[in-house]
C-alpha cells in the first residue's frame, strides 16, 4: 500500500490554485514582481523567487497579463503587471469555479 506524502499534497494544493491567486494580485492595480512575492510568502503561499517568474511568463504568454515599464525612484525602470481584457475575463471565469468548489467542499466538510 503506497503512503500518501502530506506535504506533497499540500504543495500541490497550493500550486493549483497559484495562477489564481496571482491573476487576483494583480488585478486592483499594475504590481511590481517583487510586491507580488511579497503578498505570497506573507500568505505563506509561496517562498521560492523561481517559482513566481516562469508563472508570470506563463501568464503573459497566455496573453493574461501584460507589463510596462515605469521609472523607479530607487534605480532601474520596474516591470509592473496588469491583467489583459483576456486575464480579467478568465479571472471572473476562475472567481465562479472557486465560490462552486469552495461551496462543494465545505458541504462536504459539513458531513464530517
């Protein structure tokens, strides 16, 4: 019989819902790179840099999001993102599939 790895499934847990959250980020306002790692590791969803990078060029390519550069009083010009028309409509698409899965769940925990 093969052990379930609790902390696999957890990790996996929280990379499934990772494009989702990030989409939630950005979505209120253009966000530097650095200010979306930080919310995530605050919300103890993500600690690697390297992870967070190739999601966002994901995204991008998927034509979710897209990036301008602005002038940065500390140094070199900044990457903020912002969602695409695309990203906004696929956003609202994820919020629905979220609140039904959440309710789907949560009824079930109530059996428990």
């Amino acid at each position: 019989m093969e052990n379930i790895n609790i902390e696999n499934t957890k990790a996996q847990m929280r990379k499934g819902t990772l494009e989702f959250i990030i989409l939630l980020l950005i979505a209120s306002e253009p966000v530097y790179s650095s200010d979306i790692l930080s919310r995530l590791k605050e919300a103890e969803l993500i600690v690697v840099e390297g992870t967070l990078y190739p999601l966002l060029s994901r995204l991008k390519n998927a034509d979710l999001l897209k990036y301008d550069w602005q002038e940065s009083k500390s140094g070199p010009p900044r990457k903020y993102y912002s969602l695409t028309k695309k990203g906004e409509d696929t956003l609202g698409q994820l919020k629905i599939t979220w609140r039904n899965l959440n309710k789907s769940i949560n009824s079930i925990l109530k059996l428990k």
